[in-house]
C-alpha cells in the first residue's frame, strides 16, 4: 500500500526537479500518473497514522500547476497572441473572485477561499498549459501516459471484479470519509453510496476516489485514443499499444455502471466518425443499436442490469429522481437569486454539512453559488473551445490536428456527466483537459509552430 505515497511524492518532486531543469515533463507526468491515484493516497497515509503529512500531500496538486505557472511567466519572453477563450477565461477567475470577499451567503472568508478554488482553480491549470513553449510538448507522448493509466486502472479493476472486493476496503476510505468530511459509512459494503447502484450490485473504482471519475476518466482514454490514432487522412493506425488501451477502456466503461458515461463512451465515438466522415464507424455503430434493442426486446425484461438501464431512462430510480429534484431547487435558486447566494452554498462546502442548494450538475453548481452570469462565462468557453477544434480538424494537421480531435471529443463527452455530477471536481480530468486546452489554445494561435524537440532540456522560450 505504501508504493501509492511513494509513487505521489515521487512524481510531485519529479516535477518540480524538471521546472529547476528548465523543462516541463515532469508536470505532465505528475498530472496523468500522479492525480488519479490522490484520494487513494491520502486514504492510505492517513490509515497508517501519518495523517499529519495529509495537508502538505493535499497541497501537492496546486503547488505543482501554480509553481508551472510562475516559472512559465518568470521566462516568458515573447509576445501571447490572446484569444477571445483567454479573455473569457480570466474574467471568469477574477469575476468568481471577487464572490470571496462579497458579503453574501453564510460561510466564512477560509470557507469561501475553498468553495472558490474548489471552483474555479481550473483556469490556473489553462494558463499553466497556455504559457508552455509548444516546441517542448510531445502530444503523443502526453496521449501515450493517458494509455499506459488506462491498462493500469483496468488490471486492477479486474483485481476487484475477480475477488468481488472494493480495493477501497484495503485503503481506508471510509476512515478518510469519516475523519475529513464527518461522513459516516454509507451503503451495503461499508465505503459510500456511490460505490453500487440501487439494487445493492457493487460497482468499482479501481485506484480512482469514485466509480464515477473512474468512468469519466475513461472518456479522457477514449478521446486520447481517437486523436492518436487517427493520420492526417484519417485513417486509422493502431499498433498493440493502443489496441490494448482501447479494449482496457473497453472493459473499464462496461464495469464502472455510470449511465452517464457510458452514453458519453459512445457518444465519443459517434462524434468521432461524423467529424472524420467514417461511414463504416456508422453504419457499424447503428447496426449494434438495432441489435442491442432487438437483444433486449428477446432477453426477459427482467433481471438486475436491465432494470438499471430501463430505470434510468425512465427517471423512476433513486439516483435519477435525486437528481432532478436538485435541478430543480437549484434552478429555483438562480431565478430567485441571478447573482447568486454567495461561495458554498451549493457543492463541495455546502455538502459536507448537509445544507446544500441545489448540485449534482456543475452547471446548476456554478450558477446557484456565483451566478448567471458565470455560468454564461463558462458555457461560452466550452463552446468556444469546440467551435475553435472543429476548425483545426478541417485547416490544420499533424498534433495541432491531433488534439483539435481531442478537445472536440472531450467537451461533446464530458458534456452529460456535467448535468450529473460536479465534473470540475474530479481532479485529474479537470486539470488535464483545461491543461490540454490551454496547449490546444497555443498551438491554434500559432502560425508555425516549431516542431517538439527530444532534447532533455530546452530553454522555455522563443
């Protein structure tokens, strides 16, 4: 259990090692390896009595981007062509910061400084990756990492799936519930809720804090893939590398039981072949739905599995109705309040404590706490960043192209589980899609951007 610590600690200073040695790989190891497994590190320090080191480990995720960050502006010395995503990007930031010292809502300054960075500390990590010398990023290799994640995460979820056993169990999760956020064990296994669905049937997280980020983060592998893949011509080139990750991703989506993203999973995947024009990924994808519903039209309609997809469609499951009822109280909550009640006030904070205003849809999340007018903000962003991937798909080629596809992918994938769950919120999604972004963002603005370099250390300049 010890080599996931050693593993954190190992990366965060192998990170932090490279920024001295005027490169930035490190951080894009440390954000891929390093943040999927930090719940499951702080679990685990904290079990074996080391809970003392929990808030300097905490620390570690935003130590690294904010130290990438000012590094990144100390040897910045050429001139950012901005895009109208950067300007929305930091009125975002200072507009949600301002909320900190606005007397509104019912918590405290520490309190707001958390809600907000729990929040909004994702255009940090966009500039981080914005600011990056292009000619020293590798988009493959980055795409590689996601790879090499997903065939990790899946072996262990096989782990669980064949023993029948939560690895949380071994980890002290629960323990870490209980003495941080004051939650008690929940369930029928001892963990939270989130770990079954409503017929009592386990579902698994392998090394990640949730299910539910286990999932979302195979929607991260399946765009990867896509981009990675794909030539200039679109065709497709896989090599047994991706081939195992593509079936690692696979088998990780039909395990982790998120109906979320498991439409996402293949919503990706239709995105993918309109955006490449391949005819045989759609002609194959709608000939398995014709089967799937002929499948489920034989099979007895009966049975645990089936009656968790019909629920769902049908909003009559637990999990379904309580969404929507915090739709509804959050909108309620906008319409009374466009400005919003004030940081945490729905959320993270609010959660802990049981007084939450609306959630479970970052959306409704960001509107109820800060307003209308930043879930606008965000919204445009959003749209923003496809509208400017499309464009690279049909002008651009080689990786600028590669992680148009990706970004495109991503945000169309990640667009359901933001009405499900507060996606920001699960940290190595969130800060490698908005670090990938703000890379994107570069290579767009970039007339010529100079080919990556393999040389181990390359000044971050022009």
């Amino acid at each position: 259990m010890f080599l996931f610590p050693l593993v954190y600690i190992f990366l965060f200073l192998m990170a932090l090692k490279s920024l001295a040695n005027r490169n930035t790989r490190g951080i894009t190891a440390f954000l891929v390896f390093g943040l999927p497994i930090y719940t499951t590190v702080i679990s685990i320090t904290h079990k074996y009595g080391f809970t003392k080191l929990v808030p300097l480990l905490q620390s570690f995720k935003e130590i690294s981007i904010v130290s990438c960050l000012l590094y990144l502006l100390y040897h910045l010395n050429r001139k950012i062509r901005f895009h109208s995503i950067d300007y929305l990007v930091l009125f975002l930031f200072f507009y949600t910061f301002l909320y900190i010292f606005l007397p509104l809502g019912s918590y405290g300054f520490f309190e707001k400084v958390i809600a907000f960075k729990s929040l909004c500390f994702f255009p940090v990590v966009y500039f981080a990756g914005r600011l990056i010398d292009i000619r020293t990023i590798s988009i493959t290799e980055i795409f590689h990492y996601v790879f090499l994640l997903s065939i990790l995460s899946s072996a262990l979820l096989l782990y669980e799936i064949v023993t029948y056993t939560h690895f949380q169990t071994y980890t002290g999760y629960a323990e870490y519930l209980t003495y941080f956020f004051k939650q008690d064990p929940s369930g029928n296994y001892g963990l939270s809720w989130t770990f079954e669905i409503e017929n009592g049937m386990k579902r698994f997280a392998s090394f990640y804090s949730t299910p539910l980020e286990l999932a979302a983060a195979t929607l991260v592998t399946i765009a990867s893939l896509a981009a990675s893949v794909t030539g200039n011509n679109n065709r497709l080139h896989f090599n047994r590398f991706t081939t195992i990750a593509f079936l690692s991703s696979l088998f990780t989506i039909a395990f982790a039981l998120s109906r979320a993203s498991f439409a996402s999973y293949f919503i990706i995947i239709y995105t993918y072949a309109i955006i490449t024009r391949r005819k045989e990924i759609l002609k194959v994808f709608h000939y398995s739905l014709i089967l799937l519903v002929v499948v489920f039209s034989i099979i007895t309609i009966k049975g645990d599995f089936f009656e968790f997809i019909l629920n769902t469609i049908t909003f009559t499951n637990a999990s379904s109705v309580g969404h929507v009822v915090e739709w509804v109280n959050g909108i309620q909550s906008m319409a009374a309040h466009p400005l919003g009640i004030g940081l945490g006030e729905s959320g993270r904070i609010s959660g802990l404590v049981g007084d939450n205003t609306g959630g479970e849809n970052q959306f409704i999340i960001l509107g109820v706490q800060v307003g209308v007018i930043a879930v606008l903000a965000y919204l445009a962003i959003y749209i923003q960043l496809i509208r400017a991937a499309a464009k690279t798909i049909r002008t651009r080629t080689g990786r600028t192209r590669k992680l148009g596809i990706f970004i495109i992918l991503i945000k169309v994938g990640l667009f359901i589980p933001l009405f499900t769950a507060e996606v920001e919120s699960y940290i190595y999604i969130s800060y490698l899609v908005w670090f990938l972004s703000g890379i994107f963002m570069s290579l767009f603005m970039s007339k010529a951007a100079a080919p990556f370099s393999t040389k181990p250390s390359l000044p971050l300049a022009v």
